[in-house]
C-alpha cells in the first residue's frame, strides 16, 4: 500500500512540474501565472515581445540565462534546466 501512495504522489508532483504553464516571464522574470489574468495583464507586451527575440529569463525558475543569437536562430541556457534552441 505504501508503495502505490508513493508512485502516485510521485506522479502527481511529476505532471505538476511538467506542466506547460511557465512560473515565470521569459522577458522580464518576473512570476507568470500563463495568461490567466484579464486582458489588462502586466506581461501582455512581455508575450509579444517574445515573439520577436528570444527569452531572457528561465521559465522554470526565473534565472537570468545566457543568450546567444545567430543569423539562423538563437539559444538560450539556464544554469540549472539546460539549453532552449530555436
């Protein structure tokens, strides 16, 4: 019994974090909660923003992450979740 409680607890907080909800702005890291706010939302032009250049903070944790832009795309790195590509 201990076990399946475990596994499903488990699995609970995996579907959680894995989430496609950001916590935090991809422009300006400040904590997002993905567009549940009306209209009036103080990251509307944060998202369009997006649109055009790449994320300068983590989604995931709000850290300041490394950006490099090239003629064909860009990349961004977080010290703790790794490298976004596009």
């Amino acid at each position: 019994m201990n076990r399946a409680s475990t596994s499903s607890t488990t699995g609970d907080a995996a579907s959680s974090t894995t989430d496609s909800t950001p916590n935090f702005c991809g422009h300006c890291g400040e904590p997002d909660d993905g567009g549940s706010r009306p209209p009036s939302d103080p990251h509307l032009p944060c998202r369009e923003l997006l649109v055009l250049e790449p994320p300068r903070y983590c989604a995931a944790c709000g850290r300041r992450m490394k950006v490099q832009v090239t003629p064909t795309g860009w990349s961004a790195e977080c010290s703790r979740h790794g490298v976004l590509v596009r």
